[in-house]
C-alpha cells in the first residue's frame, strides 16, 4: 500500500460510529403517498363506526320505514277521479263505493256456482253439476254457455265471478285442474263455471283440498330492508 508523502511512518485509523448512506434518500412523494393512504384509512374508520351507530340506534330501520311509505302515508291527497273518467259517482255528485270484495274462502255450501257448458261435449254441465252438488256447493243454473263464451274455452274451466266472490272462486277452481279465473262487475257472490275443451273430470276431494291450500297459500314475508 502507498504511504502518501508527509505521513511516512504515521498510522491513523478510523474513529466514530456513524458511516455514510449507502441507499437513496426517502423521496418527497412517498411520505405523500403514505399520508394520503392514512387519512383514507381514517376516513374509512369514521365511515363504519357511524353505520354501526345508526343500524344500533335504527335510524336505518326509521328510514326505510319512510322510503317504503305509501303516498297515501305521506300526507299527499289522493287525485278525486274526473268527471267521464269511468268511476261511479253517486246522484250528489260523490264518488259510489266500491263494491265490496270478499277474498276469504267459504264453505261450499255458501257457494252459489252456474254450471255452462262451452264445449260440443254433450251431458257435461249436468254431469259436473251433480258432483258439484255431492260435494256441497250449491248449484244455480246450469245449462249451455253464453255466445260470447261457447266454443272459446280452450282450457279444462274458466272460473267467473265479481269483487265479491274472489275467495268463492278461489275454492270453485281448486276443484278442476288447470281452471283459469277471471272477474266481472257482478253485484252477488255467485260463480259460473264455464266447461272448455281441455275438461275430462274434476279433481278427487283429496286432490281438490292439496290444490285449494297451495291457492290460499301466502307468500313470503318481505325480507328486511325491503318495500
């Protein structure tokens, strides 16, 4: 090793405890970066902690409550229908009441059912009629289906009847597979039971009873949160 010139025969040796960097600096935008990522962590904290607050306290809950309001609920007056709209109106001027609408299933024997035969089938409506009967419906007129309805049944039945005999049809079509309803403006609570092609025989009373609760079955409650 050379000795430089004016320091022959002298020694020197390092002394301290701190040695010189060897990596790069921190650079600015790193310590940018990393304080932009806690106050979003922050942020994010703050966020939870007061939809914990809320769903502990059910202001959630008091806020779907009011989302899923009716208009009615919401204190804004229901439009009165106008004149020629088609509503009823009484001779004052007021609006009639509606018809009265009765969806709960009766007992046959309260039921009050008109038999028509629409099919080229000869012998059905009495025959169907008879059965009805056996099984305590009481039978009205029984007989060839109107005009509007003969040959046009495609179906097995078409089960007719008005607001007040919802639920009557209900337990007039749990007797027949594949019976279709549909509903008139009819003031009583009788049922016709129009025969289609599509007709072969009547369910089994125990078939008729399996048919009528899954028809009265109700449906699944609203899950939570939801209108």
């Amino acid at each position: 090793m050379l000795t430089p010139q004016g320091l022959k025969g002298k020694q020197y040796r390092v002394t301290g405890n701190s040695y010189p960097r060897l990596g790069r600096p921190p650079r600015r935008s790193r310590r940018v970066l990393a304080l932009i990522g806690s106050l979003l962590a922050l942020a994010l904290i703050a966020l939870g902690g007061v939809q914990l607050v809320q769903i502990f306290t059910g202001h959630g809950r008091q806020a779907s409550a009011q989302a899923c309001a009716s208009p009615a609920a919401s204190g804004t007056p229901l439009a009165a229908p106008e004149p020629g709209s088609g509503a009823a109106t009484d001779p004052a001027g007021a609006p009639a009441a509606p018809a009265a609408t009765s969806t709960a299933v009766p007992q046959p024997q309260a039921v009050t059912v008109n038999v028509y035969n629409a099919t080229g089938k000869s012998g059905l409506a009495a025959r169907t009629a008879e059965e009805l009967k056996q099984r305590g419906f009481t039978v009205g007129k029984v007989g060839n289906a109107p005009s509007a309805l003969d040959k046009k049944v495609p179906g097995t039945v078409q089960v007719i009847s008005g607001p007040g005999g919802i639920g009557a049809a209900t337990l007039v079509g749990s007797q027949v597979a594949g019976a279709t309803t549909t509903a008139d403006t009819r003031a009583d609570a009788t049922v016709d039971l129009v025969i289609g092609d599509a007709y072969t025989a009547m369910l089994d009373p125990t078939q008729a009873a399996a048919a009528l609760a899954a028809a009265i079955k109700p449906s699944a409650a609203a899950e939570p949160g939801s209108c």
